[in-house]
C-alpha cells in the first residue's frame, strides 16, 4: 500500500528536523519520492510569510 506524509512549517529547519524524524522510522528501500514546495505571501503593510511543506510518498 501507497501512503503519503505531509509535513508543513513556516521556517525550512523545523521543516528539515520534522521531516528526518519521521524518515528515521521509513526503511529506505520504502522511500518512493519526496515533493518539496515553497510559498510566499505578503499582505499590504505586513512581513512577508513562507510555508515550507513537502511530501514523503512511501510504501507501507
């Protein structure tokens, strides 16, 4: 069976640190793909914000 992880942070190290905790639990040889996406956004007069967000596509 295919099963897929999301994983979404605001800051790419707690997105890094989330992410090799939940691979330390994976065999390798279940790993099928990682997607990695990042996105921006600013409203008028506020701090730029990101989102950080992957997901780890594996066998089960």
């Amino acid at each position: 069976m295919i099963k897929v992880k999301l994983f979404d942070q605001e800051h790419e190290k707690d997105l890094e640190v989330a992410m090799n905790r939940f691979l330390e639990k994976v065999e390798e040889q279940k790993l099928v793909d990682i997607k990695y996406n990042i996105a921006a956004m600013q409203e008028e007069g506020e701090e730029q914000i990101y989102c950080f967000s992957a997901m780890v596509i594996y066998r089960a």
